[in-house]
C-alpha cells in the first residue's frame, strides 16, 4: 500500500472526517481513505478485489510475513 500526505488541508474538512469516524466508529484516517477510494470511483470492496488481482500477479514473496515477524516480537516480549 502506498502512501499520501495531504497539506492544507481546511479545518473544517479535518472536523468533518472526525465526526464522520466517530460516527461510523473508526478512525480519522479510516474514514479519509473511504472518502478518496469513494471519490475516484473504487468503493472497498473493488478495492480489496483490485488488490487480490495484484497479490494474485505477484504471488507468495519469499521469507517471513508480517504476521511471522509480529509473533517473533511477542513470543520475545512473553521471555
């Protein structure tokens, strides 16, 4: 996944994407993804199938995953 900074953006715009999470009861940045996705046409599900298409072309990348690595730290922290 890639990465966007936003500069400028109006206050009221900021407030706006907080009360919506509140609402919906998730996160700001949450809720400013939803927002982008809606506004150029890729709801979350076409999203999350674009995404499978890709994962599908690139295929099992070799090594540990995420997940592996996240258990390591914990199975670390338990010691």
């Amino acid at each position: 996944m890639g990465r966007i900074l936003v500069r400028n953006l109006d206050d009221a715009v900021i407030e706006a994407l907080r009360r919506r999470a509140a609402a919906s009861g998730t996160s700001a940045e949450e809720e400013a993804r939803r927002a982008l996705a809606s506004a150029v046409g890729l709801e979350r599900e076409a999203a999350a199938h674009r995404l499978a298409e890709v994962r599908g072309r690139v295929g099992r990348l070799e090594g540990p995953s995420i997940l592996d690595d996240l258990r390591g730290d914990r199975a670390r922290d338990r010691r």
